[in-house]
C-alpha cells in the first residue's frame, strides 16, 4: 500500500512539474507575440501621392516601418468632421510618439494646402507626425475604396468616419468608428501595446 501510494505521488508531482513547465513556455510565446500578432490583416495598402498641408510630396511609402492611422474629411464640413478631428487630436496628443496620423481630404478641389495648413493648425498637428493631405480626385476614392476598404467618397460629405489602424508593413488592420467611445477605447488600448 505504501508503494502504490508514493508511486501516486511520483506520478502527481511528474504532472505538475511537466504543467508548470508548459505554463512556462506558454506565457513565454505570449511575451514574445507582437501587438500585430492578435489582429487580422484586413489588406494592404499600396503606394499612392499627394501634396500636405505644408505643400510637401506626400507618399504612403513613406509611411512604411511606422504604425499610422488613416481618416477622411473636409475642411468645409460643419457636423462630423469636426467631431470625427477632435476625437483623433485626443489620440494624437496621446500617441504621437508611436503612431503617425494621415488625415485625406475627400474635398481635394478646395482643400489646398494652405486650407490645409490653417485646418491642421486647429488640431494642434505637427506635419512630422500628422500629415493632412490632398490627393487627386480619383486617387483619393481609389484609395478610400480599394486600399482602404471604405466608402467611395464621390462627394465631399460621403467620406466615412472611421479610422484606419495600418501597421508598419502598410497592412490595414483595424477599423474604429469616431463616433463610438467604446470602439475609440478599443483603438488606444490596441496603441498602448505597439
């Protein structure tokens, strides 16, 4: 009877030592992931130009090797998009060391740069790490619908309000209502890990 009983300890204690082992390793893999890792690629940009607020060649190539959030607006929009740009100015004064922010005009015949330049000056962007930018017409919605998978913004007020986390291999992986304060949560929990 003793030796069935220490043989049930030997075995017992070989289950947690082989348990504690695999927790170990386990956790470890967890340490190891990236933020990247538990969010889906959705799809990728591809490289498009414009000019920003400063009047300087903007390209989504640039763009590559850092973290950035996308937007859409117009300067002349009274409603959403001055909500949608102080929510965004809240997460950029908050994260502008880790991630860049790309505001896209979906107005590009009247947002010039310096209309973008008085625009951006209202949310307290710096071009370095907030670009607001003016892609031709066709690019803007190509860009809007193909790349990054939103609405064609055929007219100016038809741009969604929703923004676009894109990682730094210009993968999109992410999308979060400006409207919504739990899906903007989402979004700074998700950049506190980057």
């Amino acid at each position: 009877m003793t030796l069935l009983r220490s043989g049930a300890i030997v075995a017992l204690l070989s289950v947690a030592v082989l348990s504690s082992s695999c927790t170990t390793e386990t956790k470890d893999a967890a340490d190891a992931r990236s933020p990247w890792d538990t969010l889906p690629v959705l799809r990728v940009v591809s490289s498009f130009e414009g000019i920003d607020q400063d009047s300087a060649t903007f390209t989504a190539e640039a763009m590559k090797g850092r973290p950035w959030l996308a937007s859409f607006f117009f300067s002349r929009c009274g409603t959403v998009c001055p909500a949608l740009n102080s929510v965004l100015s809240g997460v950029y004064r908050e994260f502008s060391g880790k991630v860049s922010f790309v505001s896209l005009t979906s107005d590009p015949e009247y947002d010039t740069p310096s209309v973008l330049h008085e625009y951006a000056g209202r949310y307290g962007a710096q071009r370095s790490t907030w670009a607001f930018v003016n892609l031709p017409l066709d690019s803007m919605i190509s860009v809007s619908s193909n790349d990054l998978g939103l609405v064609s913004p055929t007219n100016p007020d038809l741009h969604s309000t929703r923004f676009v986390l894109i990682d730094t291999a210009m993968q999109v992986r992410g999308y979060f209502d400006s409207a919504d304060p739990a899906d903007v949560e989402k979004l700074r929990g998700i950049l506190k890990t980057l």
